[in-house]
C-alpha cells in the first residue's frame, strides 16, 4: 500500500478562530463576552444573599444581627474571590484546549498528559459532562421565577401568576431556538452590561446607609460567622454558593471570546459590579432588618421595581440561552467524542458554525425545566436543587487541572499540590454543603448526571463489544482487496465511497455488494471517520489518502470534536491531492445494522444490551449527520445479535 499525502490548506477553523479574534476589539469581545458568559452569574443577587439570609434565621430568629450580615457577606465575597478570580480567572482558564474549554476540552487536554489510567480521565470527564446537563436544567427554571418573583413584591395580589408567567416565558424560549439567537444574540451583550452597571448602582447608592458593611473584605467575618454557628454553617455555605454558580460558564465559553476578554470583563466590569449590589443587600438588610424577605428588589426605589423586574426577566432569560447554548455545543462534543449517539444538529447560521440547534435536546431540556417549575413553585424551593451539579463539576475541574499542571505545564508535584489542594478542599467544602440539601431537591441534578452517566458508559461499552462482534465476523481488507486484484471481477464507471469504523476489516457493505451485485467501481474508496482530542483539525490535516491499487483507496477524514462531520466538504479537500472527485458520479454505501437481542445476555447485560439497542435505534440516520447528499447513498442492512 503506498501512502500519498494529506490534502494541503493554507488556513484551518483554528487559524479562523485565531484571526477573528485577533481583527476584533476588546471592547466588542468584552460586550459580548457579557452576553453569553456572565449572564448565569450575574443574576445570583436575585436569590443569593436572600437565601442565605433565610438559612441563617430559619430557627425562629426574625432578623439577622450586624455580625451575621457581615459574615455573610464576607462568605460571599470570598467565595467569588477564590473560586473565581483565583481559580478559574487565574489557573482554569490557561488550561485550554486549542484554545477551547469545558470539561470534554479539559478531559481530551489531560488524557494527553497520561499514559496510563486514562480509563479513570474518561470517567471523570463522563461525570463532569453529565453534571453539566444536571445544572442546564435548573439554571432556566431558578433564574427567570427569580425574576418574575419581583411582580409580588410590586404587588402581591400578582403573586399566583409568577409560576404562568414563568411558564408562559420559558415556552417561548425553547420555541425560538429552532430559528436560531444570531439577531437576539446582538443585543445580549448591551442589556447584560446595562443589568451590570444597574446592579452595580443600585447596591452602591445603599451602601452609605451602613458602609461598615465594607468591612465584610475581611475574611475574619466569615470564619467567626461558620464557627459561631457550626450548627447551621452547611445549610448557610449551600446557600452562600448560589452567588458563584455560573463561574464554570468562564471556561466553557473559552473558545468563543479568548481568555483576555473574559478576564478583563471579570476583573474591570462584573465583579465590581457584584460585589457593589451584594454590599448594598447587606447594608439594606441592616437599615430595613425586615427587608430580608426579598432584598434585592424591595432596595429599589418604587418607581423603578417593574422596569427592574423587566430587566431582570432580560436577564435572566440571556443567562438561560447561554446555559442552553452551552447545552448543545457540549452535547455535539460528546457525540464527536462516541459518548453519545449521533444526535441531530441543525446549523441555524451560515457564517457562524458554533451557532446550532439540537432538537433532541432542546426537548429534553423543555419538558425538565417546565417539570422543575411546576414542581417547586418558587425560586426558594429551587434553590435546594441548586448546587450540587455546580459543586461536583468544579470537583471534577479540580482533579483534571492537576493532571493538566503535572503533564502539560510540567509543574513540580509540590507545586501543582499548593495549588489544587486549597482550591479543591474549598470545592469539597462547597460539595458537602450542597449535599445537605439532597432530600430537598438536590437528588434531582443528581439523578439527571447519574442518568447521563449510565446512558455514555453503556453506549461506549456498547460500541466497544459490537465493534469487536463485527471484527471477529469481518473478512481482513488487505486480504479482500489482494484476492479482487488476483481475480477482477466486472467493473463499472463511478466511484463507490464505503464507509466504515473499522480501519483493518473490509466493509459489511463492500462484501455484500460483491455478494449481490458481483460488480465493483473503477474506483472504490474505503472511508473511515475519526474524532480528533483537538477542538478543530486544519484543513491540511484533515484528510489523508493511501492508495492500495488502482481499485482500492484508504480515505481517512479527521474531524475535531468541536466540528460538525462533513463528509463532502472533507473530501473536496483531496482534490489538492490530485484525486478526481465528483460527488455527482459518486455513490455511498453505507451500512445499517439491525440490532438483536441475544438469548444469552445475563441480568446486568440484558436491561444495558436493551438499553444499548434502543439508544442505536434512535440515532440520528449517518446520512443526515454525515452531510450526505441523500441521492447518492445506497443503505445496505445487515442483522446483529448482540
């Protein structure tokens, strides 16, 4: 078999990404970086300090005392600080992928950084993705009853409609995503920035009333706060927490802003404006005592609470869309990386290749989301759900940065241990806080990530024992293709692309066509697609071609697992090879297994081989995924008992 080249490009997705990022502004980068980033934990005041206000005075107490506020406070500010600036802002976000991030970027960074063991950086990367979808589900449903929860507080004869009109917003939300955010994404950026610098005022222009709440930066206050009431310092770190979930969204929007807009947007814009609107809830609190009820939105002025409660639902429903895009994006990495089957993704913009719509998903996030708000009503009983999921995948983060210090930056053990250690006994402590709300609703992120997690497992397990069922059925293609040049059979013009997972063993679809047909193409392409560990694989990288005679061909295409597969496109490329490619008088074979359950499987097998089955049954169809042109595919089934 003599080996050609790999098709040549003189630019890639990743030298695009690069360059785009390059010819745009700070500025922009940072504006939009508001939109889709920040947008979760920019809306944590809404419930935040009010949750932890009620967790402190839930045994009887009417009113929390000056030092509790402070304490609480100076919980708050140091969480944002250390889990944050520090962790994600100063260490996270330097572990990118090509420039990418998120758990599936971190785990494909550090199973490169491992020999051995990288079985457990699978599971860990499995975990952390399931943990991801457990939070997308509770964000949406959290963040806009938040919101519309400001209507009681303008008038509390609105208060039986907050749970319609939540439902009634969140309807529309998933109904639009099918025609895609590129229009309504332009203006994420500036109403994100104007519900910052509102936040941002309104807590500063109370903080005059009490400015000894400034002395909360002293991080005395929340270690005598935790001592002091060791009894209910769970609940309260669980509650303290809401104001740093969507810290994670720092890193898995990575890819899409770069590292310095996200920073400079963190350091110069949102914290500050955070931390004013806390310190202000704190000094409110201690001027109103029993303001405690809803500090956020009884601060403002009465002619400003309903276009705050506009802006906020704004908000909130910006924070949402960037949860669910975050959704999709990952979903489609997972389904690159044979974590998942094949599911649908449909492109809703022709310049943006980031920008898609995955029904499956959407569906499954709509009918939890509404689920989720019928069945706890208020954003309070929600927040017992939340954190959990948040807590496990920082956990997960924490574990796969020391591999990535250790194996990628080549830091000493020592010295990755000073840093992970600190930074993970915070997480745990977090973790463990959340656990306590377990019975009042956070098994239900729990359930979602174990869920996911059985689903992956079983269908990786599942492809590992059919492909190797195929192999030890498969005749060798070296040994086919040395047999047909011995003995050519009848040729006919036109190129035939059969396409296959399985480098070494010749097509199901190749032998029955020579079964049936007894005929072969002038030219006859063996194509097997790969996911790369990389986000995205230059166009010059992409496609590589080994000639086995003048009938035979190898094509292998790589494909990044941030990428959408396109057969076509991949192959247009091998036409800087020298090969003549015409998709038009070309035809595909594919092949199409017909799954059966066999009489042998014992009790565990059985309910995964089921479950296997059913999932393969309701992959999306290769063709569509694939980008095949439907007219020129020739499907051919054959039945497997597994």
């Amino acid at each position: 078999m003599t080996h050609t080249e790999t098709a040549g490009s003189a630019t890639g997705d990743v030298a695009t990404e690069q360059a785009s990022h390059a010819s745009s502004s700070l500025p922009i980068l940072v504006l939009g970086a508001l939109g889709v980033v920040f947008g979760d934990i920019g809306t944590s005041p809404l419930y935040a300090f009010r949750e932890a206000l009620h967790a402190t005075t839930h045994g009887g107490q009417t009113v929390a005392s000056y030092d509790e506020v402070l304490g609480l406070l100076s919980l708050i500010v140091w969480a944002l600080t250390l889990i944050v600036t520090v962790k994600y802002v100063s260490f996270v976000l330097r572990a990118d992928n090509n420039g990418e991030g998120g758990t599936l970027s971190l785990m494909s960074l550090a199973r490169k950084a491992v020999k051995s063991r990288r079985g457990v950086v699978l599971a860990l990367g499995l975990v952390g993705a399931a943990l991801f979808f457990g939070d997308a589900i509770i964000t949406p449903a959290i963040s806009v009853l938040s919101a519309v929860e400001g209507l009681q507080v303008v008038e509390p004869r609105l208060a039986r409609w907050v749970v319609p009109i939540t439902l009634l917003i969140i309807v529309a939300l998933f109904m639009v995503q099918r025609f895609g955010t590129g229009r309504v994404a332009a203006v994420f950026g500036p109403i994100t920035a104007i519900w910052f610098l509102t936040l941002g005022y309104s807590g500063g222009v109370h903080i005059f009333e009490a400015p000894q709440v400034l002395w909360a930066i002293n991080p005395f206050y929340a270690l005598a706060f935790v001592f002091n009431h060791s009894g209910i310092a769970l609940v309260v770190l669980g509650a303290v927490f809401l104001a740093v979930t969507g810290a994670e969204a720092l890193y898995v929007d990575l890819g899409h802003f770069g590292r310095k807009p996200i920073v400079t947007g963190w350091l110069l814009i949102v914290f500050p404006c955070l931390l004013l609107n806390y310190f202000g809830q704190g000094a409110f609190v201690l001027a109103n005592p029993h303001a405690a009820e809803n500090p956020f939105f009884l601060m403002q002025p009465e002619w400003a609470r309903i276009p705050v409660v506009v802006l906020a639902t704004a908000a909130t429903v910006i924070a949402s869309q960037a949860v669910i895009s975050g959704a999709y994006s990952l979903a489609r990495q997972a389904t690159n990386l044979n974590l998942l089957p094949r599911l649908n993704v449909l492109h809703t913009s022709e310049t943006q290749s980031g920008q898609i719509y995955m029904p499956q998903i959407n569906t499954m996030l709509f009918i939890a989301v509404m689920l989720l708000v019928i069945g706890f009503q208020s954003s309070s009983g929600l927040s017992a759900a939340y954190g959990i999921a948040v807590t496990g995948e920082m956990l997960v983060t924490a574990v796969l940065l020391f591999i990535v210090m250790r194996g990628i930056w080549g830091w000493k053990l020592l010295s990755a241990l000073a840093v992970v250690i600190p930074l993970g006994l915070i997480d745990l402590g977090f973790f463990i806080a959340n656990l306590a709300k377990f019975t009042q609703g956070g098994w239900v992120p729990a359930v979602v990530a174990s869920m996911l997690v059985v689903i992956m497992a079983t269908w990786m397990l599942g492809r590992r024992r059919l492909a190797e069922k195929t192999r030890r059925d498969e005749v060798p293609l070296e040994f086919l293709v040395e047999n047909l040049a011995k003995k050519k059979p009848t040729t006919v013009p036109g190129t035939a692309i059969f396409l296959t997972s399985d480098v070494e063993g010749a097509p199901t679809a190749l032998l029955h066509s020579l079964k049936h047909y007894k005929v072969l193409h002038e030219q006859n392409v063996i194509l097997t697609v790969r996911t790369s560990t990389s986000p995205r694989v230059p166009d010059d990288e992409k496609v590589t071609i080994d000639a086995y005679n003048e009938l035979f061909f190898r094509v292998v295409v790589t494909f990044g697992f941030m990428e959408s597969p396109n057969i076509p496109k991949a192959l247009a490329l091998a036409r800087k090879l020298g090969w003549k490619f015409d998709i038009m008088s070309t035809s595909f074979f594919l092949s199409r297994r017909s799954l059966k359950l066999g009489k042998k499987s014992g009790p565990l097998r059985f309910w995964q081989d089921r479950l296997f089955i059913r999932l393969a049954r309701n992959a999306s169809d290769a063709t569509e995924y694939f980008h095949i042109p439907t007219g020129r595919v020739v499907e051919i089934g054959t039945q497997v008992i597994i």
